[in-house]
C-alpha cells in the first residue's frame, strides 16, 4: 500500500520536503493556508509595482539546482540565476560610501579608500570564515546532527578536533574587532547576525561562516526576481506528483499514543502516515499539536524568538542612484540592538535596507519609476502598539534616507503597503512574528533548534526556517532535504 504524506504549509522548506517526499514514491499532499505557494517568498502587486515580500538574494544557488535534479529537471528550463557585481552599497552616518564588489579586489580597494583597513585584513578575515564553513556545513547544515549517525562520519570527527576554530566561545562583534580596527569595517560584518534575526553582540563568532557564503561562495540574482523561485518550485512539486490545496488552513495535528494519525483542516479529518510541520516550531507544539507540557513544547516555549522586520513597500515615482542592495547604517549599532531585543522596541536610529528588483526586472515598476522593498529590524510581537511603532519607524525611515542621498522622497510614494510584526505572525505562522524561529543569541542556541525529526511523535517530521538549519533561501530549503530523508530512513526500517 502507497504511504501517504501530508505536508503544512507551502513556504520553500515544506516545498522543498514535498518534492523530496513524493520522489520516495509516497503520495504527498501540500496544504497551503495562504491563495498561494511560497511563503515569506512571496509576491505582491501594489499600484502597478510588484514586490518580492520578503528574501531578496539567493546563495548557495547549487543547493536548490539539486531539488531540480533529483527529480531528473533541468533548472534552466524554470528560473535564470545570475551573480551580482556588487553585493550591496553601505552608506555610513559620517558620509561614506563603501560597495562590497564580488569582485575580492575591487571589495579590497573599497576597503582600503574609504577605512583605515587593508585588503590583508579582508583576505585574512575571509579566510577564517572559510575555515568556519569548512568544519561545519557537513556536519550543521548539510546533515541533522541531532541524528547520532552524523556523527559516524570522518567529517564530524574533524570538526571535533579542531573545535577550537569553529570559534563559538567569542561574539560576531569581538570576533571581527580582532581582525579590523575600523568601527565601519567592523559594523558591515556585524550586520550578518542579522540574517538569522540575531545581536552580534551577543550571536557566537561561529556565525561568521555568512560571510564566506555571500563573499566567497558568491550571491546571485533570480532574473524573474525571488518569488519565481517559489512558483518554480510549486511548479515542480506537481510535476513530480505533489497535490497542493491553497486556501486551506490546518487546524490540528491528529495524535494518539504518540504517534501522528493525520490532519483537521477545516473541520475534516484526513489520515495520513507521515506529517511534515512547516509551520514555525513553537506553533506547530502550541496550536497544532496543542501540547503544552512535554518537554520540548516546554523548551520551545521558553527560548527567546529572534528579531522581527518591519516593511515598507513604496512604489517610488523617481529613479534613485542606489542600487539593486543597499544598507544606510545607523550610528550605534550596539544601541540599536540593546532597543530591539532589551526594550522590545523599534530603534530610534534604525539601519534601513532597501532592495529594488526594478533595477534588473524592469516590469517590477512602471515606466520612470522603482519599486523600494524598505526594511528595518524590529522586535518579536509583544503586545507593543504597532500602530505607534509604525509610524514614528516611517518618519525616521524617510528622515534618514533624505539625509543620507540628499532628495526628499516623501512627495515621491506613490503607492504603499506595511508589513508588520503581526501581520507576519498572522500570514506565515511564524511565532509572535520571529522571522528566524529563536534568535542565536547564546553559544548553544544552534543545539536548540528543533530537529527536523521529532523524537516524541513519531510519523511528525519538521521543515522550515525555525528547525535545523536555520533560516535564509538555502538553509530552509535543506531543511526540507533532511526531513524527506529522515522519512527515508524510517521507511528502509519498516
């Protein structure tokens, strides 16, 4: 008898999972709460702009080219991926402008002209966070080490020996002080604890395996922008067999003895042998599965989720200087920080980062204008009044970036739409709005991810930003990769 798979939500991990699910020859259901696939990677259209709602660069590219081939596919034939010149444009409070190029030598003569860093401090700093990468990506993203056979491996044993390296015992922020002395240099590589939702200040040194993934390995844009990356993917998913169901909305996760039976979506009662959780982790325990008192519904419960964002989408009618990324950093960065994470609140002087994909997508926005993708860190969802929060965020956001690029870009929306805290808890099920799950903001918080396998229901597996390996385009999608072959595994025992 075909065993049957259901699947909770459609971002890029549940997508992922139900690819690599259905290629076991298990019959897979993808349920989607949302009108359609992807997610936070998903798309909207305000005024004749279109904006991609969330990611905004791909890495580690090669990762979702294998989803295409496992299931024998060409991903050419579905999305056109091209390498950035220039990963993004920093412009500093004292009036500097620094262009982090792919190019390592154009990077290093920026460096140089505008820090009093050298281009030995780059290549040396790169360096490590290749040796970062080098010792962990087998062992803490390409595997689920919470699985005891992981550690079987000759890579793990290595990875155990030279612990040392892998630099978990300091800050991102100590870390990269001791390889440069500019506060500039130093704040550009701080901001990468940012990409899990995380305080440098507080986030382990081990984290600076970013940077090797977006300066030696490369970033990379989706020619028809990142949402195709979802469409690809749903795309795919049913070629390979996948039966997706938008518009409905999971209520529960049936459960017995601890095992997993099945689903309710509304108000039905579907059996099934194996579920999949793409829902945040702390949901999946609190609202699904309703369980409140086994342990690692305890656990969950009481780690502190990480940053949230706050988005402005404007339809611009202007065309700006800046390019595809680009960061306007605060000026205490520490600060900026303790208000997020102590305070719960939006900064007083926030880093903003505006993303145009109207500067390589042309029909993003109209003749003459751009489409501004305009994002701060902000906190988790705590009850704050977001209404108040929104609007002073707004005001600083515009005072900013007129002081910065000297325009007045107020009279110049054209069209707009917020994205806040709660309403990304309220559209992609992310818990009180964490973008990222928990934050990584201790030594063992990589250890406290939740497995992409549950060690207490058994037929429940998990996928997802939340889970291991964490967040970002790359890491969700492995996430389903583990959680198709924990199923994998589990099928070759029966």
């Amino acid at each position: 008898m075909v065993k049957k798979c259901c699947v909770i939500g459609a971002g890029l991990g549940g997508l992922s999972a139900a690819i690599e699910i259905a290629l076991l020859g298990i019959e897979v259901d993808l349920f989607e709460q949302n009108e359609t696939a992807g997610g936070k990677a998903g798309s909207i259209f305000i005024d004749g702009f279109r904006f991609d709602t969330g990611p905004s660069l791909l890495t580690m590219p090669f990762v979702l080219e294998s989803i295409f081939n496992d299931s024998g596919k060409n991903i050419n034939n579905y999305l056109t991926i091209k390498p950035l010149e220039s990963h993004c444009a920093y412009f500093f409070p004292d009036g500097t402008e620094i262009i982090a190029f792919s190019d390592l030598q154009k990077f290093a003569a920026e460096i140089i002209n505008n820090t009093s860093d050298n281009k030995i401090n780059l290549i040396t700093y790169l360096n490590y966070c290749r040796d970062i990468y080098e010792l962990t990506a087998d062992l803490f993203l390409f595997n689920d080490f919470h699985d005891c056979n992981t550690f079987k491996k000759y890579s793990s044993f290595r990875t155990l020996l030279n612990i040392r390296k892998i630099d978990s015992m300091r800050t991102m922020h100590k870390a990269n002080s001791s390889f440069f002395k500019d506060p500039k240099t130093i704040q550009l590589f701080d901001r990468y604890a940012t990409y899990n939702g995380s305080n440098p200040y507080l986030a382990p040194a081990t984290l600076n395996i970013i940077p090797h993934v977006e300066y030696n390995m490369g970033s990379y844009i989706v020619e028809q922008g990142i949402y195709a990356v979802s469409e690809s993917l749903a795309k795919l998913a049913g070629q390979v067999g996948v039966n997706i169901y938008t518009n409905k909305r999971v209520n529960s996760i049936l459960h017995n003895d601890g095992k997993v039976s099945g689903i309710l979506v509304n108000n039905e009662k579907i059996n099934y042998d194996f579920v999949v959780s793409n829902a945040d982790a702390s949901v999946t325990y609190a609202q699904l599965l309703n369980d409140i008192k086994t342990k690692n519904a305890k656990r969950y419960a009481k780690l502190e989720p990480s940053s949230s964002a706050m988005v402005f989408y404007w339809g611009m009618d202007y065309i700006s200087s800046l390019g595809i990324h680009n960061i306007i950093f605060s000026e205490d960065y520490q600060k900026e920080f303790h208000e997020i994470f102590n305070k719960s609140s939006c900064p007083n002087d926030p880093t903003v980062y505006i993303y145009i994909s109207s500067k390589f997508k042309s029909d993003d926005a109209l003749p003459g204008t751009e489409n501004w993708f305009v994002m701060i860190n902000a906190p988790y969802d705590k009850n704050q009044d977001w209404e108040h929060e929104t609007t002073k965020s707004r005001d600083r956001i515009i005072n900013k970036i007129n002081r910065t690029l000297n325009i007045s870009i107020e009279s110049k929306i054209r069209g707009e739409q917020i994205l806040t805290p709660p309403d990304i808890e309220r559209k992609t099920s992310s818990h009180k709005g964490s973008l990222y799950g928990i934050s990584s903001n201790s030594r063992t918080a990589a250890f406290l991810r939740q497995s992409n396998k549950s060690k207490q229901y058994k037929g429940l597996y998990f996928c997802g930003g939340s889970v291991h390996p964490g967040g970002g385009i790359p890491l969700v999608l492995l996430s389903g990769k583990l959680a198709a072959r924990a199923i994998a595994k589990d099928l070759s025992r029966t």
